[in-house]
C-alpha cells in the first residue's frame, strides 16, 4: 500500500518535472 503512494508520488514528480523542461 505505502509502495503505491510511493510509486504515485513519483511518478507525478517526474510527469511535473518533465513539464518544466
């Protein structure tokens, strides 16, 4: 459960940092 929030905690980082660039 807790490697789920984890795993879309991430990937919302990556999509957001990707919007940056």
């Amino acid at each position: 459960m807790i490697q789920l929030i984890l795993y879309s905690l991430i990937m919302t980082t990556t999509i957001i940092f990707l919007n940056m660039i």
